[in-house]
C-alpha cells in the first residue's frame, strides 16, 4: 500500500505578484512562444506597454509614439501626460493600481485590471519606467520584477511623457527572435484605429488618415476586390467592407478600443449577422446568410465602456454591454449597420448591384458543390477511419482558447517514416500529424470543386475543419514538415499553393509554418549540438574538442524519434510563412506555379548566381 502525501500548513505558500506571473506566465500573457507566432508573449509585452500610450493618445495627450527593438532591447516612448510622479514604481509593480480604475481619466482605455506593465516588468530580465511632467522627472530600475535603483525627483527641460526600456528574459522566453513585421503589423493596426496617431518605428513614421479603409486596402490587393470598399463611421463605431474576387470564405479584422480581438467576440458576430440582415431586406430576398458572407472582407471597431475580454491578452471580447445608456452591442451595431449600410446601398447603386452578383454567384457554386460535398464527406470520414492518414491530438483549438493557450499543432508530413518518427514523438495532446501520399496535386487556377474530388485535398480540408471557414480551424499552427531537399521543397511549395488558391486566410491570419529541421548533429562523447546551416555547423566544430562525428541528416526519415522530440518540443523551430503585401495573390502564383516557364528559369538563373557571388565572397 502507498504511503499517504502529507498535507499540512508547510504545504501552503503565498507568492507574491512577480513569482506568480513568472511562475505563471501563461495567465497573463498567453502562450510564451520563440517570436516565430505573432500571438507569442514578446509582443504581447509590447503590445501591454503600447496599450497605456494609446490610451493617453485616445485621452487627448501625445499625438506621437516612438517604438525602437534593437535585438532583444525595446524602447517604447509616449507624449502623452506621464505617470503621477510619486505613483511610478507602483503602477509597474503592485498589482491592481493604475489610473484606468478611475473613469474621469480614462473613459474608453483598452486596460483596465492594472496588470499589464506588471507582467513586462516581472517577465523582463533588465525594465525601466521614466516619467516626465510638469518639469519634472523620476525613472525606476527593475530586474525580474524587483526594484533596484529609483532616482530622486530632478528637475527636467524634456517633453511630457513616459518611456520604457524591457529586455525579455531569456530564461522564460528560450532562444526568442522579434521579426519586425509582426511589430509593424502591429503598430499599423494601431495607426488605422487611430487616425491623427503617428508611430515611429525604428525610424519609419506610420500614420492613417483614412482608418480602417486604409486598412483593408493594406490586406486587400486592390486587383481582387469586388467593388470600392464601403467605409462608414458613427459615434463609437467604425466599420469597412468588400467582397473579394479569388478569396472564397470570410475574413475579418475586429477592434475593441484600439484592442486587436483577433478571435472575434460579441462585436464581430453582431456585424456578422447585420450585414447579412441589411442584404437580405436591401434586396427583399432571404438569401442564404452563407452566400451574403462568402469572399466577404471586412473589419469593425467599436468602443465601449469598462469592456470585458475572455482572457488577459484581450484577443475576444466578451462584453453584451456598450456602457452608460446605450443599447446593447448586437443592437447598437445591427442599428449602425441597418441605417448606414443601407442608405449607402441606395446612394450606390452599381455597388447594390455589384453585392448582389456575388451573392448570387456563392448560392450558385454553394448548389453545384452540395452533391460532392456530401458525397466528399463521407469518404473523408470513412478515410480517416481506416487509413488514419490523421493522427489526430486530444485537444484542438476551440478548447486550447478556454484554456488560455494556443499550443495545438498539426505536421503535414510526406511519407510513412516521417511520420513515423513525429508520431512517436510529439505530444498527443496538442499535436497532431497528417500523412500525405506522394506529391499534392498544382491547383493553380483550378475551382473549389477540385478540393472535395482530390482525396489528398479532401481529407487535408477535413482534418483542418475549413470546409466553410478558418472560424472552426482545429489547430492554432499548421506546420509544413517535408525534407529540406527537391522532393521537399516542392511539395511545399503544392502546399502553400494550396492554401494560397482556396484558404489565404490561413497563411494571412498566421497559422502555416515550416518546420525547420537540423541538416547536421555534431557531436562527441560528452555533448551533441544539432545544426540547421553550415555556419552553425563549423561553429559546433569549433567547439566541440577533439575529432567530432559529424552526420549529414538527408530527410526527415533518418531522424530517430528521440531525437524528435528534441526538434519538436520545447526547442521547436517554425519558420512563418508570410504574404507580400505589395504583391496579389494572384500574380504571384500565376509567376510560380502557372505556365510561363521561361521567365521562371530567368528568375532561378538570375537569383543563384546572386547567391554563388555572396558564397564567393
């Protein structure tokens, strides 16, 4: 018989704020992540700075921000009205202080639990907070939450505002990378919710006149769109809206003051469900609320008093209220949309009649592709039941969110050792493998009808969840996991082509990666160091003593599933694919994988001798 654990008062402990956030980083800033993600905590910190300048910005004081990252040093500096002097160390360190608990200050602020630059500061290996007002200054010196040095109140002759400076710790955020463009994502969110704001990052001014128009038009190439984008705006709400040509589900991009809720919430679902309710009576006809919202693009921002979020990173609003006396959300923006959306449609009408065309055009395919997708349905269940191309997890998205993290993962492998190894190795609660068949099919320039015909398509589409959306996508990261040879490169390329052709979304909203694996182990009797380039290679060798084995891995296949679980565990490295936004996605798979084969082998000629002349060098 087992001896009984002991529970006694020894067994009771009291942590005070910075032990708990660093013992629990994921409560207060999601999921921690290397940067490879844009949800990962390195910009949620940022992100949690940024929001308290904002809000100075919405408050009237400091029209401009200046944001520096410099390899893990962050530099953020507002103009607005500066912390009260004599309160700066404790709104960076005593939980539940700061001035958002006080309406007078601040009526619409995106924080309001004063927890935010306590949890940058407790996370962060070096943080500083400078306050400049009324002449003059203080600055507090933290490391990993604790208070090092203040100065004395001193006498200054610069501008008003706040600054602060944050290295992340690297003991809890392992071998982090910031890649610029998911800040500058960032801040030209900010930017389109705040017209007259201008940021400056790292040296580049952004500034949006024209809100979230201007936005869709940064998301949207301006050859796909349907008709002029329909921008309207109201007292506390803002909302913008077109039909694409090439993208066949929906996409949105919803704020709450300022805040970025990029899984929904009250506010998009009510917009959601007033366009289609403003077609349907525009045009006296129930269509099918699918067929409204097919290829639709749109974006919606509100703000609302005292709002309530589904986590700390603030990514879903939960709120049914707008505040003060005004109705509720899902009314207060099926009003805005009835009235305004309408009187639009009537002042024009060749963009009526431009709507009605693809709605009509959505019911029509929806009719020609309901007897195949049934029929593909079935065949995907029966597939998945006796062939178990998905090794499917136990958790899947929509409970990874209620749970506060984001970690499921599935690895789109080629052939049966591959997937082999990563199923023996990954984790079965939240990650996930799909064995493909030989190389996918190039569906550039091909229908839908094609992704329910095609059994590798089929079933890829099924094991996501996508078939009417990424609302339902069942997995936070799909991960590309082919050879780092031909083979493997081109199957990638079928893959993103794919993706590209039937579900942008996926790639635009940040989901699809490629896993990068080791093309050497170096290693002796005491160390083994995996290297994923050649420089990292010589760089082993160098250090390792002696004569060390050196092993060329040529697939994935060769990779033991021990050693997998050191590439696709916590030291797991994802290389995010990414959209140029100057180019269409048209144009660019008509150049890759369409039939103007001569200018692509100019293209690969031109670009490796680039290459043999920097290895020259």
């Amino acid at each position: 018989m087992s001896q009984e654990t002991k529970y006694t008062e020894d067994n009771i402990k009291s942590l005070d704020w910075k032990e708990h956030i660093r013992m629990r980083p994921g409560m207060y800033i999601g999921k921690l992540g290397d940067g490879s993600s844009q949800d990962d905590g390195i910009y949620i910190l940022i992100k949690e700075v940024i929001d308290n300048s904002i809000d100075e910005f919405v408050m009237g004081a400091g029209k401009k921000i200046e944001i520096s990252v410099k390899d893990d040093l962050v530099r953020i500096r507002d103009y607005g009205r500066g912390v009260p002097l004599g309160k700066l160390v404790d709104v960076v360190s005593k939980m539940n202080t700061g001035g958002k608990y006080d309406s007078r200050a601040f009526k619409k602020s995106v924080g309001l639990n004063g927890v935010g630059t306590k949890a940058v500061n407790a996370l962060s290996s070096n943080f500083s907070i400078q306050s400049i007002r009324d002449g003059k200054t203080i600055t507090a010196e933290f490391q990993k939450g604790e208070l090092i040095h203040k100065t004395d109140l001193e006498d200054t002759t610069a501008r008003r505002g706040t600054r602060v400076l944050f290295n992340p710790d690297p003991t809890i955020f392992v071998n982090y990378k910031f890649r610029s463009e998911y800040v500058v994502k960032m801040i030209k969110n900010y930017v389109y919710l705040n017209p007259g704001l201008t940021i400056v990052f790292n040296g580049e001014k952004y500034h949006s006149e024209n809100g979230l128009k201007d936005l869709l038009e940064e998301n949207i190439h301006e050859d796909t769109l349907s008709y002029p984008i329909i921008h309207l705006k109201g007292d506390d709400i803002e909302v913008a809206l077109t039909h694409s040509k090439t993208q066949y589900s929906e996409e949105y991009h919803s704020f709450v003051n300022g805040q970025n809720t990029t899984q929904g919430g009250t506010h998009q679902n009510a917009f959601r469900e007033a366009v289609v309710k403003t077609v349907r009576e525009f045009f006296g006809k129930n269509y099918e609320a699918s067929d409204v919202r097919k290829s639709i693009v749109g974006a919606i921002s509100i703000k609302v008093m005292e709002p309530v979020f589904e986590s700390q990173t603030k990514t879903k609003l939960g709120s049914t209220e707008m505040g003060g006396e005004l109705p509720t959300v899902r009314t207060y923006i099926n009003d805005f949309v009835k009235t305004h959306l309408d009187n639009y449609l009537h002042k024009n009408p060749t963009t009526a009649e431009a709507i009605q065309r693809k709605v009509m055009q959505a019911e029509k395919e929806r009719k020609e592709l309901s007897g195949i997708r049934k029929i593909a349905r079935e065949r995907a269940k029966k597939a998945s039941l006796h062939n178990k191309k998905l090794r499917d997890c136990r958790i899947h998205l929509a409970d990874a969110k209620k749970e506060g993290h984001l970690e499921t993962s599935l690895f789109i492998t080629e052939g049966d050792s591959a997937s082999g190894s990563i199923t023996k190795s990954r984790n079965v609660n939240t990650q996930a493998v799909f064995s493909l068949k030989g190389k996918p099919l190039n569906c550039y320039g091909l229908t839908k009808k094609i992704v329910y015909e095609n059994e590798e398509f089929n079933l890829l589409q099924a094991a996501l969840n996508i078939e009417d959306g990424i609302e339902n996508l069942r997995y936070n990261n799909v991960i590309i996991a082919t050879d780092a040879d031909v083979d493997g490169m081109h199957i990638r390329l079928l893959l993103i082509t794919f993706f590209l052709q039937f579900f942008p979304e996926v790639i635009k909203e940040g989901h699809l990666y490629i896993l990068e694996t080791p093309l050497f182990r170096v290693r002796n009797k005491k160390e083994t160091i995996y290297c994923y380039s050649e420089e990292e290679k010589q760089a082993a060798i160098q250090k390792l003593t002696g004569k060390p084995e050196i092993t060329r891995f040529k697939g994935l296949g060769e990779i033991s599933p021990d050693e997998f679980q050191y590439f696709i565990g916590d030291n797991i490295r994802l290389d995010p694919v990414m959209l140029d936004k100057e180019q269409s996605i048209e144009s660019m798979l008509e150049f890759y994988m369409g039939k103007n084969t001569p200018n692509r082998q100019e293209f690969i000629i031109d670009n490796l001798k680039y290459e043999l002349d920097i290895i020259e060098e």
